[in-house]
C-alpha cells in the first residue's frame, strides 16, 4: 500500500490514521506521500515523518507531494463565497487564519530526526506501482493531487494498480473539503479506469466519532502508543475556541482495508467532481442506477404504455465514469474495537 495522505498534526483524523496504517500487521506500507488539504504539505511532511517515529517505523518512506491544486486557488474560492455566499465551515489549509505555507512548527518533543525521502510524490507513486504490477493499493485520504498527477504523468500505472480507496466526495452529492479543494484532481482521478474503486464519502465517517472515552480505552490497553495518546487526547487540554474531537473519516477508511466487515451496507455509484467554475465548483456529482424508469399516470404514457427495452437503454451511467462501491452504513462498534486493536497491539 502507499498511503496519500495531507497529514496534519500532532492530533486529529489524518494523524491517527497514519497510525493505524504504520501499526496495521496486514498492511505492508510501501511509503507515505503528503499534499495539502487540512494542512499546508510542509507541515503535512513533518508530522507524516514525526508518525513514523512515533511507531517506530521510520523504514517507511516520506515523500513530499504538491503544495497547490492544479487550478483551485484561495483568491477563487473567495470570489465563489463573495458571489454565492459565505462558507463559515471547514476550508482547511485555505482558512483565512491559516498560516503561511512555508511555516512549519515542532511537535511535540520536537522535529523529526528522520529525514524526508528525496524526489516527488508523484514519481514515487509511478515507480512503486511498476515496480509492484497488480499489487499495490493507493490509500488516499486527501485532495487527489498527488494521484491526478502520476495518472497524466504516466497513464499506465491505472491498470497496474490492484485497488484505489479514496477518504472524499459525498454519497448525497455536495461539498466536501478534500474534493473541493482540487475538484480538476478528483474528476481526473473519478473518470480512470481502476481495477477497484471503493470510496468512503463524508457522511460514513460522520458515523463514528472520537472521543475521550475511545481513546482511554488505548491507554487502558497499554501498548507503545499509550503514552502518546495520554498525553496528546487523555490529559491535553484543547484551546479556547478548538476541540480534539471529530468524525472519524481517514480512520474508518483504514478500518475497512483491515476488516470491510465494518461496513454493514455498500451502495454502487457513479461518482464526478463539478469542475464548472460556479457556485458548485468541487461539489460531488452522485449518479446511481434507478432500476427500469419512471411509473406513469396511466394518461401520459399513451394506450400502449411504456416501453421499458427503450427506457433500460436510456438509463446508462455516464461514459466517463466508473462504478464505485461506495461506504454507506458503519458498524460503530466493531469501528471502535479494531480502532483500539490497531493503536494499542
């Protein structure tokens, strides 16, 4: 597997799901790849590598990817928001108090002694798949830049690659950070033809959440990380105006490639990224098969009724996209078990 992933830290979804990869047995981690998304990527690279030592798996590789979307910027997004209304949510490293994009900072105990693995992203993506025919799965828990640039880089690396799990998009269609902040990314990476596609959108990670109670059962069971989230979850104390608490995205996503038992219901969908420059920029596009067509009042379908052959040619997908096996219903339970299993064992 290699994990693409905009690691923020030292705390959150993005961070404890490094975590449960780097500590997964049955998940041999090729290297991890940073972007942006939550966090500018230069800080995003300095706890990916910090998550590394954390584990003591610094064997694992850090590979820096893009700082920027390939068309998205924060001047259009504030146009949009100008034009369209305010969005008072989440935007990541797009926030107006986000801090510079060259700013990095210590976690705690301090830098990383590791160092990060010279070249791109991208070309390590490239390179490990050749390398690995048919074997490797991308695990991509942030903006798809990293990805959309090695499939246009190299566009035979799709058919090499066993699988693609993508943290992003939204079941019911509308916005979600990681494919809104590079929409071009994501319907790049959408419309390729991958062996496997499974997606778990925003609304199945809404479905478990952290919590103080969840991760004293880490320290409970004692373990390596134990200290780590005493002192980070258990005893810290959230600035005025923060919480450490939230849905579970990246996690769950991890959880489901250890044991997909803990997702109780799958939907197949046909999913885009709107990449029309309007107020829907980035939105998730959602098309499902709706079975036959439409019942009719008797009156408008004329004497003959409808002639179901026609309307099953009608119903199609759209000839760009690929189905997907979309997340849809959690076992919060059995979540929560492997989530302690994975962090203290």
């Amino acid at each position: 597997m290699i994990a693409d992933q905009d690691s923020a830290g030292p705390q959150g979804t993005n961070f404890l799901s490094l975590l449960m990869l780097l500590r997964a047995r049955k998940i041999n981690l090729l290297g991890i790849t940073t972007i942006s998304g939550d966090q500018w990527v230069d800080p995003a690279t300095v706890f990916a590598l910090w998550a590394t030592e954390q584990t003591g798996r610094t064997d694992v590789p850090v590979i820096k990817g893009a700082e920027l979307p390939l068309l998205n910027t924060r001047r259009e997004r504030d146009l949009l928001e100008a034009l369209y209304g305010s969005n008072a949510g989440w935007h990541g490293s797009f926030n107006p108090d986000a801090p510079d994009p060259t700013t990095i900072w210590p976690p705690p105990g301090g830098y990383p002694r590791v160092k990060v693995k010279p070249g791109r992203a991208a070309d390590f993506i490239i390179d490990t798949i050749r390398a690995n025919p048919g074997e490797v799965v991308l695990y991509c828990a942030g903006p798809l830049t990293n990805i959309a640039l090695a499939v246009r880089m190299d566009p035979g690396i799709v058919a090499l690659t066993k699988a693609i799990y993508i943290m992003g998009g939204s079941s019911r269609g509308g916005s979600e950070l990681n494919w809104w902040w590079d929409p071009e990314a994501a319907a790049i990476v959408m419309r390729e033809p991958w062996k496997e596609i499974v997606v778990s959108p925003v609304e199945a990670g809404g479905q478990v959440y952290s919590s103080k109670q969840l991760m004293q059962r880490v320290v409970d069971a004692g373990g390596p990380l134990a200290k780590h989230v005493k002192d980070l979850y258990v005893d810290f104390q959230a600035p005025a105006g923060t919480t450490l608490w939230s849905a579970m995205w990246d996690e769950l996503l991890v959880a489901s490639l250890v044991d997909p038992t803990v997702i109780k219901k799958w939907e197949t969908m046909y999913l885009d990224a709107d990449v029309e420059h309007g107020p829907k920029y980035g939105d998730t596009v959602v098309w499902k098969q709706k079975g036959s067509g439409p019942v009719f009042f008797l009156p408008y379908s004329g004497p003959g009724g409808p002639d179901r052959e026609k309307w099953k040619g009608h119903l199609t997908p759209p000839s760009q996209l690929h189905p997907a096996r979309v997340q849809m219903e959690v076992d919060a339970e059995k979540f929560d078990n492997i989530f302690v299993d994975l962090m203290s064992h």
